[in-house]
C-alpha cells in the first residue's frame, strides 16, 4: 500500500448549480485543485463525493415536490431511506478499500462527513484530516448543531487546513495545521491593463456579499474622496445591505459607481477579464470577522492585476505578493489606488515567482499534515 494515498470526503457541485454561484464553482475549482496538486507531489488521492441528488429526486426544478412525493410524509420517509443507503454504500466502500489508503481528509461539516470519519476513525484506523472550509461552526447562537459536530470532528483529527490564520483559535493548541487557500493559483501572468469596454478611466470591481458585515461600508468611503472620478467603480453581488448601497449611489449621486446586482458567472468572468483591478474589504470589528474569507482573494491575485483591501490582521500574510496591496489610510485610499494603478508595470510585472514559492510551502506543509 502507498504511504501517500487518501480518500477527499468533498462535496462536488454539479453543473448547473455552478453556473449561478460563484461559491460554488470556487468550492469545485479547489477540489479539483487539492487533487492535481497533490497528484503532481506524489500522492494518491481518491475523491469520494458527497452530494446528495436528492432534490432531483423528489423535487422539480421549481422547487415543488414531484407526484411521488406529494405526501409531506411521504417525503420525509422516501428521503430518509435514500439517505441511509447511501451512507451505507460509503461506509461498504470505504471498507472494501480500506488496505490502499492511510488517511481521510473530510470537506465539509454535514452529519454525512462526521459520521463517515467517525467510522472510518474508530472502525477502520484511519488517520482524520479537516479541511475546515467555512465558519458554519463558528456562530454558536445561529449555528448550535454546528458547534456540535464541530466537537466531534475535532476530537479524531490529528491535523486541519484552514482557510485563513484567524480559524486557528478554533482549534486545540496541541493540533497541527496549515493554512493552505491560494495554493491553486495561476502561473500565468495576464495583462494588467485590460479596460472595461468604453471607458477610459481606471476600473475597480468588487464583487461579493453586500453586508455591512463583510467591510461594504468601508467600500462607500472610496466613492467620493477627492480623484475618485478618475476611477470607475464596478460592484456586483447581493446581501442584507444592498438597499443600503443602492441609496447610498441614488442619495450623493454618484456618476463613478455602476451597481450590476447579481449576475450569472459567466458575466462574472467577462467583468475580471476587463477590469484594472478589485477590490476586497473586511471588517475586523464584526463577529463574524475570523468565520469567513474571501477565497476570491487568491483567483484575483492570480490574474497578475492589482488587488487593494483594508489593513486586517486576515490580509497579513499575503501582502508579500507584487500585486497585494493594503490600503493604509482608507480616508485617503483613492490616492493610493490610483497612484497603484497608475504604475501598475512596476508593481506588479511578474506574480509568477512568489506564487510558485506559496505552492511549495503550503504544499509541503499540507503533505505533513496527511501523512506525518
């Protein structure tokens, strides 16, 4: 048996839910990343998908039930037994294989993952891995079972890959960990001059959740510093303060600010293809500031373009890279972006070099952690 083979319990979306969600198609992308990756490195990692298909099963595409699931019962009943004998199927399989692999990293935090490590734990030996993806767990008064299943997992882990550095407080002193996002990123070096169609002017999209909790406020202070019509502003998403932002543009108003609401991940692309730079904001002074991070991070340093964020302590150890840059004062940021933008070349010329030594290092950490 190879000493560095695994069994991945992910979640892999389908199709046509990636097309509507950019979480989504980014949760795929980093599967997929995790196993070429680590194929490339020398290990053999099986990915053992997780996702239910049950809304095909019982529902039609408008959400209603189908006719042989018009009984609320009856549902519930038809689900349940799916449900049962799908786990059992993976608990056969991992079984069946369970002399061609030493170690089982676990995706995401439904009862499906806690109850297969388990077993794959304490029936079967297996060394438990965490990639602890998201901040489910991390709101106790929201999220109760979370917490709960949190506890378990962390019990028969032996080691956890976290999204970013603040998840650390989650877990035990004693438990080894990496911070393993932005691993996957392009050696490519793409323009960093590409306009949006018609404009002359700079452009900076953000895009994501539009909440007050995710840093949006920090955002509106850009719109009408002194410089900022030299800068075109581009934001896509939804969220809880997005009436907020749209009479916050209708109030002052703001010629430099084009709001495009949620639109389809095709769409997504073709506004990062086009624009000068983005945009990232987070807001230490939120509870759930050390819950999430914007993965989205690592796709835009990637494209070789200038990516500007406020100073937090979540940001830290990526401003290493040519094309990172903090924003130090945000009272003044306009300044600071465009004197970025405007010498571009200069600061971001080549992201190969940096990028290529993240991999090694979050690599090799990552192989310590499985199989140490």
């Amino acid at each position: 048996m190879s000493q560095n083979k695994m069994i991945y319990l992910c979640n892999i979306i389908s199709d046509a839910e990636r097309d509507h969600f950019y979480f989504a198609d980014s949760a795929l992308k980093k599967i997929r990343g995790y196993k070429k990756i680590l194929e490339e490195n020398g290990v053999d990692i099986t990915t053992l998908s997780l996702s239910s298909p049950k809304r095909a099963f019982f529902q039609k595409q408008d959400g209603t039930l189908t006719e042989d699931a018009a009984s609320r019962m009856k549902y519930y009943l038809h689900r349940l037994i799916f449900e049962v004998a799908r786990l059992i199927r993976y608990m056969a399989y991992l079984t069946r294989e369970r002399k061609h692999y030493t170690t089982i990293m676990t995706y995401s935090y439904t009862t499906y993952n806690v109850l297969l490590a388990c077993f794959g734990h304490y029936m079967l030996g297996k060394k438990i891995v965490l990639d602890y993806e998201d901040g489910l767990f991390c709101n106790r008064t929201r999220h109760r079972y979370y917490s709960f299943l949190e506890k378990i997992i962390l019990k028969i882990s032996s080691g956890c890959v976290l999204i970013n550095t603040g998840l650390r407080k989650r877990l035990p002193e004693y438990m080894a960990y990496t911070v393993i996002n932005g691993i996957f990123l392009s050696n490519g070096n793409p323009a960093c001059h590409h306009k949006m169609s018609g404009s002359e002017k700079f452009s900076i999209l953000y895009s994501g959740e539009l909440n007050f909790d995710y840093g949006l406020s920090l955002l509106f202070q850009l719109f009408s510093q002194p410089g900022a019509e030299q800068i075109d502003f581009h934001i896509t998403g939804s969220g809880d303060n997005e009436e907020e932002l749209l009479e916050f543009i209708q109030k002052n108003p703001l010629q430099n600010v084009t709001f495009h609401g949620y639109v389809p991940l095709s769409t997504l692309k073709d506004l990062e293809a086009r624009t000068d730079g983005f945009a990232l904001c987070q807001n230490e002074d939120s509870p759930i500031y050390h819950t999430n991070f914007p993965s989205k991070l690592f796709h835009y340093l990637g494209s070789g373009k200038p990516v500007f964020f406020n100073q937090c302590s979540l940001f830290d150890e990526y401003e290493s890279f040519e094309n990172a840059f903090p924003i130090e004062n945000m009272e003044n940021g306009v300044n600071e972006i465009l004197d970025m933008l405007k010498h571009r070349e200069k600061y971001c010329p080549n992201v190969a070099s940096g990028i290529k030594q993240h991999t090694e290092d979050s690599v090799r950490k990552l192989k310590t952690i499985l199989f140490a």
